[in-house]
C-alpha cells in the first residue's frame, strides 16, 4: 500500500489530524493497535480550548459537541472555607471553554473519518516505522497473521506515552525531561448532577479535589489520594464522605451522590521529548509530551501540534514549500512548555504536599487569595486556562 502519511494512533490527535488531510485531499492511512471499542472505552478528559473546538470545527465534525457540549465562561477556586469564581469571559475579553469528553469527540471523529472515506486499519499487530531518517519511510504491522507493509512521504506519531513512535527513534537523537508526582487523582464517574454548573479546583489541608462534569446528568469528580492507595478500597460511600469533606459546607450540603460506574486512579506526570521531529517521523500530542491533568491541558496541546503539523504537510503538498515541516518542532515546544509551566504551577498551588506541611499550606493559601484579588493574577489564570494563542 502507498499513502502520503501514514498516522499511528488512533486516538484524538490521530483522528484530527487524518480528517484535516483528508478535507485537504491529502491521502493518509490511520493505524491502530487495539479495536475501534476499546479506544472509545477510554475515559478521557473533556475540557476543550477555544482552538481546539475551532478545529473540530475545521475538521467538519463539530456539530454535535455545539449542540451537546457545555460552554464555561469561568470557574470556582474553593480554599479557606470558601469559593472565589474566576470569569475567563470577562478577563479574556470573550473567551472560554467548552466541556465535552474527549470519548464523544473521539467518536464524533471516527464517524466523520467514516463518513469521508478515510482508511483506518484497527487491531493492527507490531506496528513498525522504518528508515524515517530517508527519504523514502515505511510503516509494517501484521493483520490476520499476515505482514503489510504502507510506503508513505512522512510518518505522524499519535501513539500515546507508551506507543511505539518515540520509542523507535535513537537513545542518543532525544533528550527527554520529566518529574513524576508522588500522588494520583482518584476519580469516579456518576449519572448524577454535577454539584455546580462550571467546575470547582479546591485546595485543602486533606486535599485537591476537582468537580466537573460531562454533561446536565452525569458527573466526573476527584479527589487527591498517594499512588500506594489501591481503587478497590475505595467505597462509592467512602469517596463521597472524603470529597465533602474538601469541598466549602455550601458546596458539600448540595452535592447529589450515586452509585459510579467507572472508578480509576491515575497517577501525575510532566514529561517533554525534544525534538518532535526526527526526519520524516513527527511526535504528535502524548507521543512527545505529558502533562498533570491540573490545567486540562493534555488533550489541547494534542490539538496544538495537529495545527502545526497539517498546516506544515499542506504547505508541504500544496505550496511545495518545506518551512513548515523545519519549524513544526520549535514551534509545538515553545507552545507545550508554557503549557508545562502552567500544568506545573496549577498542581504546585492546589495540591497537598506532605513535605511542605503547615508552611506550605499558607504558602498555598496566600498565592490563592492573591488570585482572586488581583485582577491582573487573575488575568494571567485565565488567559493560559481559556488557551494561548497558536
């Protein structure tokens, strides 16, 4: 088979990406390890910048999260007993979010790569990129038992932190930085209603805990807990009892409790790989960077390099032009670490660290009140919340 991109993943960035060529008239094959099921059954985040609705939007395939999804004009900071609402409407000058999970963006995305004719080869074995260092790259998987091999121009590396794509490339090309958390978040899923209409990130001496949501009937909440802890301890009635308790006593008295469906705890990283390219073998989203789910930045940061890698292939083909393909790297990583600074600083200032004890939690304490009564720190929160610029 020949294509002109051959994409590895088929996650959000994988999708966004093959459909942005596809519109385009670029020719791309998707492959996927695992089964089209078993990546809509991944639980996901759903809180999305203005620039990636736009390229949902781009994509043709943003109906649904327009007619379904949950526009956010701010939130709500809870510490010291309180709450302390932060309006990225009016400190943006009209800027906001949207909450829609990134399962039914993933399958809004899948349905219009259907719709468009776009291949996509799922329960692909041994997925290989090949001499990407050339100028004449391949990408081998098995099938049925059976090897294929896709002769391509160029190979996007969607493939999450664990795929294959960064993994195939030199020790000695990459240089990779990370700090890895000593807790997790512990979260459940629930066919309740969420206890506020925009989500809650509250510090406390017992600590973080988040309230957000997936849509007016069904709530996603977390609680801070060591990774020691093990999720089959964990009661429905022993993380409600734990989440009031972090929460001010207004939110705690209205919050609705049921039985969740999905239980999970996942555990805090900052990871970046430098560079993103390597030949014709670009990283995209989790293949080159992580970040803690703090500032709800992970999936938008995958929308991010999409940008700039289409814009650089569709220059490519289009333009005859090379410049964007020489500047895709410098330009997705100066973007991604002022997303890992703000990733950092967000989780630094609303999560519990044994180490700092009483100290720490004034220190915390007193970044929050500057928050609030600062319009210019506020300002700073919500511009890189609502997304900076591409």
């Amino acid at each position: 088979m020949r294509t002109q991109v051959a994409i590895i993943g088929s996650g959000p960035s994988g999708l966004l990406l093959g459909q942005l060529l596809t519109n385009a008239g670029i020719d791309n094959v998707i492959l996927e390890r695992v089964s089209k099921d078993y990546v809509l059954g991944r639980v996901r985040a759903g809180v999305l910048e203005e620039g990636t609705v736009g390229l949902m939007d781009e994509a043709g395939a943003g109906k649904r999260m327009h007619a379904e999804g949950l526009p956010h004009d701010g939130f709500d900071l809870a510490f010291d007993g309180g709450h302390h609402r932060i309006n990225l409407f009016e400190l943006t000058g009209g800027k906001r979010v949207m909450v829609y999970g990134q399962t039914e963006l993933t399958r809004d995305l899948m349905g219009k790569r259907e719709q468009t004719g776009g291949v996509s080869i799922y329960e692909a074995a041994n997925v290989r990129p090949h001499d990407f260092d050339g100028a004449q790259p391949y990408v081998t998987y098995e099938k049925d038992g059976t090897e294929h091999r896709i002769d391509c121009d160029f190979i996007a590396g969607c493939d999450g932190f664990h795929g294959v794509s960064r993994k195939s490339v030199q020790r000695d090309a990459i240089t990779e930085f990370q700090r890895e958390y000593p807790f997790g978040w512990l979260g459940v899923l629930a066919d309740i209603p969420p206890v506020s209409h925009e989500l809650i990130y509250a510090n406390h001496p017992r600590g973080f805990a988040l309230c957000s949501m997936r849509s007016p009937t069904r709530s996603r909440y977390y609680v801070q807990c060591p990774l020691t802890e093990k999720v089959e301890n964990w009661s429905d009635d022993r993380f409600w009892d734990e989440l009031r308790q972090r929460l001010p006593d207004d939110v705690a008295e209205r919050l609705v409790t049921g039985p969740s469906f999905e239980k999970s705890l996942a555990p805090l990283r900052s990871f970046v790989a430098e560079p993103l390219r390597f030949g014709r073998l670009f990283l995209v989203g989790d293949a080159g960077h992580i970040v803690p789910p703090t500032g709800a930045k992970g999936l938008n940061l995958a929308a991010s390099d999409v940008r700039y890698l289409f814009d650089a292939l569709r220059e490519y083909y289009l333009e005859k032009s090379g410049a964007g393909i020489d500047a895709y790297s410098a330009k997705a990583l100066a973007r991604v670490w002022k997303a890992e600074r703000f990733s950092t600083w967000m989780t630094s200032t609303l999560h519990r660290f044994d180490e700092q004890g009483a100290f720490g939690q004034r220190i915390q304490e007193a970044e929050l009140n500057y928050l609030v009564s600062s319009q210019a720190a506020s300002t700073s929160l919500a511009e890189n919340y609502v997304g900076l610029p591409y």
